[in-house]
C-alpha cells in the first residue's frame, strides 16, 4: 500500500517514451525559473542543430 509521501511523489512525477527511451520528468511544488530557463535553452539549443543538420545535408 503506498504511503501519503510515495502518492505525493507520483502525483509529480510524469514518465514517457521519446524514440523509443524511457523519460521521466520530475516536478517541485514550487517553480523554479532558473531551471525553466536552463531546459528553455537546451531545447532551443537542440532544435538549432537539429535544423542546422537538415540544412547540411
């Protein structure tokens, strides 16, 4: 039977399939904007050279 805190831990916690791996995203109770930035500029970042890779070949 799962406690109050393994409830609570699930209810922020989101697991998905990515090309075929397993992502789990986990979130706090409280934002953090630093983080948001960080994960805004990995993903632009990474959208870039998935651009700049279609466009070399």
């Amino acid at each position: 039977m799962m406690g109050a805190m393994d409830e609570k831990r699930n209810a922020c916690r989101m697991e998905m399939t990515v090309k075929g791996r397993k992502v789990t995203l986990q979130f706090t109770e409280e934002p953090n904007p630093d983080v948001a930035m960080q994960v805004k500029r990995l993903l632009l970042g990474t959208c870039l050279l998935s651009a700049e890779r279609q466009n070399a070949e």
